[in-house]
C-alpha cells in the first residue's frame, strides 16, 4: 500500500510539473501510428496529416491538469482552424469508455484517438500526462510540453504560429 502512494504522488508530483522545451536544428521525425477514433472507431495516422502543423497531446480521463488543456486547446484549434493546423489528442484510458465521459464534460472539436494498449507513449517516450508534442509541416518534433497550466496556452500559441509561418522551412 505504502508504494502505491508513493507512485501514486509521484504521478502527480510529474503531472503538476509544467516544462516546455522548444527543439533546435536537430529535430527527429514523430514516430507514426494508426490509432482508432474514440467514437467511431475510425482508424486515423499521423501520417495524414503531413502538411500541418500538429499538437499531438496525450492525455486520461484521470490527468488533473487535462480539465483544463482540452477546453483551451479546443479554442485553440476553432481560433487557428483546421486547414493549417490540427491539434490530435490520444485518449490513454484503458477503457474508451472512461475518456468517452471525460469528454461529455470537456468536449472537443479535433480529433479523439485511443491507445489503449500504451504503445504510442512508448514510442514518444511518455513521462508525464499530460505531454504534448508539436509538430512541424514535415513531421518533425520541435516541441515537448509536459504537464498544463491555463498560462501555458499563450506560449503554445505562438510556438505554433510561429511553425505556421514559417511553412515548415525550419
């Protein structure tokens, strides 16, 4: 019991900590997956959406701080639209039908992937929920966000207008 707890606050010790890293010239391609819609079961790749900047964001039903970045990355995305940029969330419940009623509270407007199975926190290597990454035009990290305070979606913005304009040229 006693190393529950403490794993227990160790998640979410990590999951109060806000950190936000911007990556250089030496950029490494987003690994690709084909997950399926929450709702519809749909399976969608990262590789469709080559072209646009993505925000790649991981997150449960259980993750605090997630009450607050879906709502504002919704906003983001309406704001932004979705021609030039999407944002891509992978629900990590390990029922859908938890994060199903996660969104009945905070709904959204981009697309909804799950990832029962824990593969693709793997491949990104996961420490911290919630953890965004973002994406350039041709498929290249240039950001890791982990953890979400409200603040955090200001300098999200202008991380992902500045990839917008430059067109995927970095």
């Amino acid at each position: 019991m006693l190393k529950y707890k403490w794993v227990c606050s160790a998640a979410i010790m990590l999951s109060l900590i806000t950190s936000m890293s911007w990556a250089d010239s030496d950029a490494q391609s987003a690994p690709d997956f084909s997950l399926p819609d929450i709702y519809s079961g749909e399976r969608k790749a990262l590789n469709e959406y080559k072209g646009k900047v993505v925000y790649l964001d991981f997150w449960a039903s259980w993750c605090g701080p997630c009450r607050q970045s879906l709502p504002l990355l919704n906003t983001l995305r309406n704001e932004l639209g979705s021609e030039f940029f999407e944002v891509i969330a992978i629900n990590l419940d390990k029922d859908p039908e938890d994060g199903k009623r996660f969104l009945q509270k905070y709904p959204v407007n981009y697309p909804v992937l799950t990832d029962t199975a824990g593969i693709t926190p793997q491949q990104y290597g996961l420490r911290a929920m919630p953890t965004s990454y973002l994406i350039d035009q041709k498929g290249d990290i240039q950001g890791v966000h982990e953890g979400f305070r409200s603040s955090d979606i200001d300098k999200i913005r202008k991380a992902v207008h500045t990839l917008m304009t430059q067109g995927g040229e970095s």
